[in-house]
C-alpha cells in the first residue's frame, strides 16, 4: 500500500489572504483506500503527486481531490463516515435550513438533519450562558470516528449558517477529544483563529447567543445551489453582507449564473425599485453599486476558475467582460495572480 507524507493545504480566501489548514492527502485518501480503490489515479486525476516534507498546496488542488474522491465514493464526506452521504445531499440539508426564521433554528435544522441520516456522529445543540455549544460525538454503536470527520462535523454546519445568515458567525472556543498534532500551531486557523483547546472528553465549539438571533438571508434556490457546489463554498470566501448590500449582491449572482449582464438597471428591477432610488439607497448606506459588483463578480469567477473547466475566455464573458484581455487585468488586480496562475494553484 502506498503511504503518502503529510502535506499542509493553504485554504481560503480568493484575494490571496490565505489560511494554512492542517488536512493530511492521507486522511483524505483514507476512505478509498479503505473501499478498495487503486489512490494513484485519484491523485492523478486531481492533478497531485505524492511529495515529502510538508509542502504549501494551495486550495485548488486540495478541493480537486476532494471532488474527485466524492465522485468516486458518491459520498460528500470522502469514506470517512459509518455510512455514505451520496451526491445531493448538502443540498437538500441546506434548502431544508433555509426554510427557518433565523440562524438558531437553522442550526437546530441542521443537526436534526445529520443526525437522522446516522453517519456515526451524534450532534447536539446546549445553550448555557449566554452561547450555543455544538458537540459532536461518535454513536455508541460507531465506536471511534476519524478525526477529519468529526472536525469537517463542526465546520461545515458553521460554514453553511454563516452563509445562510450572510456574514461570518464568530466562535468563542473550540474543544477537540484529540491530543494537539504537529500542525497545533496552524490548527486554530481551521476554526477562524478561536481559541483551540485539545485533549478535552468532547469535540466542540462554541458560538455567542446573539450571532444566531440573525435572521436567514438565502433563498431554498440559493441553498440547493449552494449545496451543488459543495464543498468549494466551505472554503472560498464570501464578502459579508447583510440587509440590502445581501440583496443587490444575490440579485448580481443571479444575473451571472443566468447569463445576463448585471447592470444597476437590472438589479433594480429585480428588486423592484427604480435605479435612481437603488443608488440613493445605498449610497445613504456608505455603499455603492459598483463596489459590490465587483465584489460579487470576484467571488464568481473564482468559483468558476475552481470548480469548472470553462476557459478563461468563456469565464471573462460571465463574469462580463467584453474582452478578455481585461478580465485578466481585473483578477490580477484581485488576487496578484493571472486567471490561469490561480487556477493551476501557483502562489508565486
């Protein structure tokens, strides 16, 4: 059997600003290994070789492999579950979420969720002074559960409640029954800088009362899109946005994912408000249309470098750039890197 060294992915944000999360391509390869699947030509497929040491790998290829290990499987949580969770269904976890009145009960949605579909982890949901503690547990007919699991267990519901809420949900703390890696001093960036504390009786974290009182800004369309795209959402930022900003700014995604031109004329219409009255609106917000346009447009087309093979010539005329000799000019001017650098996952 081949035995792969630990590699450290850098994951995180489009505009550069990246975060170095401590997944080993073991663990992730782990789950087929253990069905029986020949590994070298996932790794192929997914563009990767085996390297010693503990090399920088950039998000692209990180969430390749993690695509192409699902599709092999059909199984969104790689293998590493007591059950697989096939093709769809964070989907259908984050529609169902996106039905409730605020971020609690979205959270309670989802933990009902994972733990009627029984993957072996046991969520559960205390409230005590003044914050909402996320546990997760192995069920007692599991027995032991692999540490990536339980960890992607607490992240992607915080991921898809930040999403759905429209801006980032702070963590106060977070507790994991493991004893601290080699990567201990990397690891609390996993969890957006929280205080991480190891060796503890459970796998945790916790989040402020308040953040969740927030009411669901995402619409059930929205949420399924967002669950087709899993887990590339996880890990690709999103501006945090709320109140009307959220408006304009899922109004410019829906033009773009529709193949329209996202114009300020356009959007208005969309939210039903003349354009002038748009523009007055945000600008008495210390906003203004171009900005968040722009912001949504990089956001877009870096999804669209990441999860498509669309060529940068058919990703510029989405995004809506007449020529693409300016789209690249325009990601450059984001991310420091041409279109093609950053889709080849070359931080240089």
């Amino acid at each position: 059997m081949t035995s792969f060294p630990r590699i450290m992915y850098i994951l995180g944000r489009s505009d550069m600003r990246l975060l170095v999360h401590p997944i080993r391509v073991d663990h992730a390869l782990e789950g087929a290994r253990a069905r029986g699947l020949d590994v070298a030509p996932l790794l192929e497929a997914a563009g990767m070789e085996p390297r010693g040491g503990a090399d920088m790998i950039p998000i692209q290829p990180f969430l390749r492999l993690m695509w192409v290990v699902q599709a092999a499987l059909d199984d969104e949580y790689l293998g590493l579950t007591a059950r697989p969770l096939r093709k769809g269904a964070h989907g259908l976890i984050a529609a169902h979420a996106s039905q409730a009145t605020c971020l609690l009960e979205a959270y309670e949605r989802v933990t009902r969720f994972l733990n009627i579909l029984d993957l072996g982890i046991e969520h559960t949901l205390v409230s005590s002074r003044g914050e909402v503690r996320h546990e997760v547990r192995p069920t007692e007919t599991q027995g032991p559960v692999h540490q990536l699991s339980m960890e992607i267990a607490l992240v992607v519901p915080h991921s898809l409640l930040s999403w759905l809420g429209g801006h980032r949900i702070p963590i106060n703390r977070v507790s994991l029954d493991f004893h601290p890696p080699v990567e201990a001093h990397s690891y609390r960036w996993v969890f957006g800088g929280a205080p991480t504390r190891y060796g503890q009786a459970c796998t945790s974290l916790s989040i402020p009362a308040p953040a969740l009182r927030r009411r669901v800004q995402r619409t059930e369309a929205q949420a399924l899109a967002w669950g087709a795209r899993f887990p590339s959402d996880i890990f690709l930022s999103h501006p945090p946005l709320e109140g009307l900003a959220l408006e304009v700014a899922n109004a410019v995604e829906g033009l773009l994912e529709s193949g329209q031109r996202a114009t300020i004329e356009s959007v208005a219409i969309g939210l039903g408000l003349e354009p002038y009255t748009l523009r007055r609106r945000l600008k008495d917000r210390g906003l203004a249309f171009i900005h968040l346009r722009t912001e949504v447009k990089r956001e877009f087309a870096t999804r669209l470098l990441v999860t498509t093979t669309l060529t940068v010539e058919e990703i510029s005329e989405r995004v809506g750039f007449g020529q693409p000799s300016a789209f690249v000019r325009a990601f450059r001017g984001w991310t420091g890197l041409t279109p093609r650098a950053y889709r080849a996952g070359d931080t240089a």
